[in-house]
C-alpha cells in the first residue's frame, strides 16, 4: 500500500464542504408556444423540478377578462385556442406565486 | 517473516513525509478558518445584525403606510436554473402599519392586477424577504413597483426606478447589451 499523500480527494473534499450551496427555493415556472396557428400549450412546473398538474392557468384579456379558466392537467400541460383579442397567460400557484406571459413572449409554431 | 522488518529507505521527499505526516495533518484543523470570515459575515447578513441587507435602498411611501427595503446583496442577479435570474430584497414594515398589512408584493413594471402583482414578501413584518425574477430582457429605465394589501381590502402602489433599486442588476443588465 503506498502511504503517499494524495491531494486530490482532499482538494475535492474541502470543496464538496465549502460549496455545498442552498438552492432550497422553488420559484414558478411557465412556457407557452403555439402549437399550430389555433393552439397555444403551456406547460407549467417549478425550478426544483417538481410539475404543476392542477395548478390554475387563466388566460386574460387586456381588458381583464378572463378569456380561458383553465388548470394543467395531470402532465402539467394545458392547450387552449389562441384567443382572437389581446390577451397573456397567467399561471397563478398562489398569491405571489404566478408567472406572466404575454402574447408577443409567446413562440410561433 | 517478520512484522518489524524494517523499511527500506526511500527517497528524501518519503522519509520527510513519513516522520511527519501527522504532525502535517495537524494543519488541516487551520483550513476551516480560511472560510470562516465569509461564514460569520453570511450568518450576520443572514441574522439582521448587519442590517436589514448589503445595500439599504431606503424607506419607501406606499400609500397611508411605508417600508424599508434593501437588497440582500450588492451583486447582479444569479442565475436560479431554469427559473431565470433573481435578485433578492429584504423589507421591513412601518412600526404603524405592521397590523395593517396583509401582503406586500415586488414586481418589475405596473402590475396589471393584484393577482399578477409579483412575488410575495414573506417573513415577519420586521423583516421580510422576496426572490424577485429578472428578465434578461429588462429595460434600464424599468421600475420596481411595490403593491400593499391591507387587511381591510386597501391596495396601494408605488414605484421607485430599478436604477435606484439595483444599480448592481441595472450594471448587469447594460452589459447583457439589452435583449430583445
């Protein structure tokens, strides 16, 4: 057995217990993009990875109104018609937890 | 064979390292105090006993109440995975409206209702915190807006320049060489 002094698992130690960063939080997450030149998918999680089924997404006028009530479905995802007036996507996870998209931030098929 | 035969000689660098590696071990029990001022610094900004952040923005007028608001740290947003960049403030309420208070939301740019008014303020009143996302594709001239919910319903808005806010995010944002 050689008794030599190795340093590299003792460099990667004291860097494993130096560096073992929180990232504790988990913040909303949501994307849309249109799907064919009717639909629009948005699809819905959170930054630890966890999915959203449930979880309400409204799409809302300019206006105010709400044009779509809907809630992801068990894959996280939810497709809806694109609406014909100005409109974004809200994905509401609870107060102060929702995520805004609004239409010009939405991808074309 | 025996168990005391003894070693052959090696070369200077082993025998060295033989005869005193334990002696050497002992100052690894120094490599934790290289960390150390970093450590009690966090666990002070962490505790409040450096103030409410690294950099005080000041007391803010919202409506009938006020609050104190400070970023966490005086750096550029960092990047939280897939989420984006965020940037970390901390408020405290005004001694008057602490009962009065029920939410207190950050947002960059006017929120267009109190349901998307931004991310939350939790914590106790004395001291809150909040991860707000930064767009990489923030304008300079943006405006952090802070919406109050009272318990009685009340909503009340104001808004202070990101440059004021964050110079450091505004600095980054300016070199990110403004996004589309």
């Amino acid at each position: 057995m050689s008794n030599a002094f190795r340093p590299l698992p003792a460099v990667l130690l004291m860097l494993c217990a130096g560096f073992s960063a929180s990232a504790l939080a988990h913040n909303p997450m949501c994307e849309c993009k249109a799907i064919d030149a009717e639909q629009i998918q948005c699809t819905g999680g959170f930054s630890d990875g966890s999915g959203a089924p449930g979880v309400t997404l409204d799409v809302i006028g300019y206006d105010e109104t709400i044009l779509v009530p809907g809630k992801l479905g068990a894959d996280s995802k939810l497709t809806f018609k694109k609406p014909n007036a100005e409109f974004y996507v809200l994905f509401d996870a609870g107060p102060g937890h929702v995520v805004e998209i609004d239409q010009a931030d939405i991808q074309a098929p | 064979m025996s168990l005391f035969t003894a070693e052959k000689p090696g070369s200077r660098l082993s025998r060295f390292w033989h005869k005193w590696r334990f002696h050497i071990n002992v100052l690894l029990l120094l490599v934790p105090l290289g960390f150390m001022p970093k450590y009690f610094a966090d666990a002070a900004l962490f505790r409040g006993d450096t103030g409410l952040g690294e950099r005080e923005i000041g007391e803010v007028q919202v409506g009938p109440w006020s609050l104190r608001l400070a970023e966490l740290r005086n750096e550029a947003p960092r990047l939280d995975g897939p989420a984006g960049y965020m940037k970390n403030f901390n408020a405290a309420l005004c001694d008057s409206c602490r009962e009065q208070v029920k939410a207190t939301y950050l947002r960059i740019g006017k929120p267009r209702s109190l349901r998307a008014a931004g991310v939350i303020f939790f914590g106790t009143p004395y001291r809150m915190g909040a991860m707000l996302p930064i767009p990489e594709k923030t304008q300079a001239d943006a405006e952090l807006w802070i919406t109050m919910e009272g318990w009685d319903g009340a909503m009340h808005q104001a808004s202070i320049p990101l440059s004021q806010a964050s110079p450091a995010t505004l600095e980054w944002l300016n070199k990110q060489g403004g996004k589309p």
